[in-house]
C-alpha cells in the first residue's frame, strides 16, 4: 500500500536501526531529500552511495598484501634449542645461523585481504544513514555485496555501527529499464512505497520556493508532475524539475513577465528546458497576470482585501475558481468567516455560475453548503429562477 511523505517520514525514522528501509515511487517525487530530512531529524550524516556508478570493487573494497604473524616466539626458542642439541660439534653460532635461516623462510608470510571503502569504515565507526540509491539500477556484482550489507550488516567482516541505519532508494514503473530486485533481497528490507500528495509537495515548498510557484501549482495541480506515457527525449514536469527551476529563477523578478518581453523570453526558455513546453506555457500565462491572481486562501480568508481584483467578466477564470474552491471544500470544514466569505464571492457572480457553484458545492460537502445555504437562500432561488427563465427562453 503506498502511503504519503508524513507516513514515510514516520516510518522512516521510527523503525529499528537494524531494520533497513527500501524506498519505492517515481523519480523526483522526493525520496532523496526525505532521506536527508530524516538524518537532520535523527541528527545523523546521510552516506549518498550511487550504487548504478560503482563496480564490486568501489564498494567492498579492493585487496591489498599484508604482513602477519606467524612464527611464536617462545616456541622458536624451543625449536633453536632443539636444533642446537642435534647438531651437535657444531658450535653456538653455527647452530643459531642454521636456526635463523630455517626461521627466515618460516617468517615471511602475509596475506590478502580488502581494504574497505571510506563510507564503509565511516559507518562501521560512527551512527550514520547509508542511503544505497539507484538500487535496481546496480550490476548483479554491486547489489551481491550490497546484499551482505543489508543481511548480516557488514562487508567482508566490517560490521555496521549499531546504530548506523541503511536506507535503498529504487525508481518504480513501466518507464524505467531497470531489474526486479531477488526476493530473497527485497524480503530483507522494510518497503515503504511513496506516493506523496499535491499536498505533501505544497507544504514542502512554501517555505522553500518562489510564491508564484507554489501558488501556479496550488492553481493547476495537473503541471506539477507528468503521471502518462513518457515519450522519448521530450521533457517532462516533475516535482524534483519544479525544485530546478526555482534554482535557475533566483535573481529573476517574475512580476516584470508582464511588463518585459526579455524577461518573459527568458522565464519562457528556462522552463521549458526543464518542465517542458506545456507547463512553460501555462506558467508564463499565469505569471502575465500575477498581480491580478487571486487564490483559493485569498477569497476565503482575505475577501475584502481582493474583491476589487476579481475579474468578473472572464468566465474561464471564475469557473477556475469555482472549481478549485470546490476542492477545498471537499477536503476542509469551512470555519463561519469563510462561509461568509464565499457566499459573497458568490454573490459577484452571475445566475448561471451562481448555481454551477452551487451545484458543486453540494456535491463537494453538503456541511459546507447547508452554512452557505443559510446566509444566501433567498439570493440562491431568485438566481436558480433567473437561470430556469433563461434557459426555457
């Protein structure tokens, strides 16, 4: 069952440290940085290893020659005194020269052993998170060694600190050329299939990228990730790209797209490079009008303040927001200020959209709509019947 990032965060830090944890979804829906939210939350360094880059070697290590001991001492001594009886008439130093040669092709032993990689020391010494990413992308070889990892906790005798904790990351779905990981392996792991929300997205990226973002994906949710098939060598929205883009946005004055044709030639081209055609298209446009924008939050909690930016006259913008009013009233209990302020939204409304809203807002939450109902009954049937008189004209 897939669950939400919260849940995944949950179980992700709550689990027992010997108890490795395998992350399924789609890429760049967040696996990684949630990875690296748990180390800070657990106070614990995140190892990144990219399995699909590494041979067997990179990862248990590549073998070197040393020394060991071989000859006891004290039975070398008893071995000498020994030797010296039985030869004798010949003297002290002869039988000791005679020892020492003997002991000479004895002593030169060494043997072959790996010398562990620095992660894999790091984590056998101290707490850390070791995040095997990429997993099914791995030749058989990497993910061998990485089963004794994930097994037994140790590499070739190395042993995982007790309270180091190993994390997989695999890409899932149709679009990836990847292997199916041995069930012998996967039955190892504790899986945790991710499939985060609009939601779990929004609330990461409030306080992290650029409000005309948030707010564009807030608006259009459909832009934030592309869920069909994937055509070759086309470009794609996807959470981790929307992340990009903020990147490559940082000194940029979205507010001017509007009013610069160099800017919006340029937010134009970056998004595309990185979200595809499609988004670039719908962002850019929303963008044009960002300061007339007014939000879901905006009507709800802030009316007064935007009703004069409301533009009345443009029907696709209303039923826009109709119908993602609609939508957070299906998911939320409006609070008696909201109430009022959607029943005088509605009111700016024509006959006809008054009772689209309607309509949809009883399906959405009749709670919600028996609170609207009662403030705007009488406004409510003299539009139905303006609307029943139209449409019979």
């Amino acid at each position: 069952m897939s669950c939400g990032f919260k849940t995944f965060i949950s179980l992700g830090k709550g689990l027992p440290s010997n108890i490795s944890r395998i992350i399924e979804g789609d890429h760049g829906i967040g696996k990684s940085q949630g990875v690296h939210q748990i180390g800070e939350m657990l106070d614990l360094p995140v190892m990144d290893i990219r399995l699909a880059l590494m041979t067997d070697g990179d990862f248990i290590g590549i073998p070197e020659i040393v020394d060991i001991p071989f000859v006891d001492e004290e039975k070398e001594k008893a071995y000498q005194d020994d030797l010296k009886n039985t030869l004798k008439g010949l003297s002290d130093g002869a039988a000791t020269e005679i020892a020492k040669s003997v002991r000479a092709k004895w002593d030169r032993k060494s043997k072959m052993r790996f010398a562990p990689p620095e992660f894999l020391i790091e984590a056998c010494l101290y707490p850390r998170i070791v995040f095997l990413d990429e997993f099914n992308r791995a030749t058989n070889e990497v993910k061998q060694a990485a089963f004794q990892l994930v097994l037994d906790r140790n590499v070739n005798g190395h042993y995982l600190h007790p309270e180091s904790i190993v994390f997989a990351a695999i890409n899932t779905g149709a679009q990836y050329h990847v292997d199916a990981l041995d069930p012998a392996l996967y039955d190892r792991f504790a899986v945790i299939k991710l499939e985060p929300t609009i939601e779990d997205w929004l609330d990461w990226a409030r306080p992290k990228l650029h409000p005309a973002i948030v707010d564009f994906i807030n608006q259009f949710p459909d832009h934030l990730e592309h869920r069909d098939e994937i055509e070759p060598y086309k470009v794609y929205p996807s959470r981790r790209s929307w992340e990009r883009f903020d990147e490559s946005m940082q000194g940029t004055d979205l507010t001017h797209v509007s009013s610069d044709d160099d800017v919006h030639e340029y937010v134009f081209s970056v998004a595309a490079s990185l979200v595809g055609t499609e988004a670039s298209i719908a962002f850019t446009n929303f963008v044009k009008t960002l300061k007339k924008n007014v939000t879901v939050d905006d009507i709800l909690n802030e009316f007064e303040d935007v009703k004069e930016r409301i533009d009345t006259t443009n029907y696709d913008t209303l039923n826009g927001l109709i119908e993602r009013l609609c939508i957070h009233c299906k998911e939320n209990l409006w609070s008696e200020t909201q109430i009022e302020n959607f029943a005088k939204f509605q009111a700016l409304l024509d006959p006809e959209l008054v009772i689209t809203a309607w309509r949809k807002l009883v399906d959405a939450n009749p709670e919600n709509a028996k609170k609207v109902h009662s403030i705007n009954k009488m406004f409510i049937l003299e539009c139905l019947g303006d609307f029943t008189q139209n449409d019979a004209n």
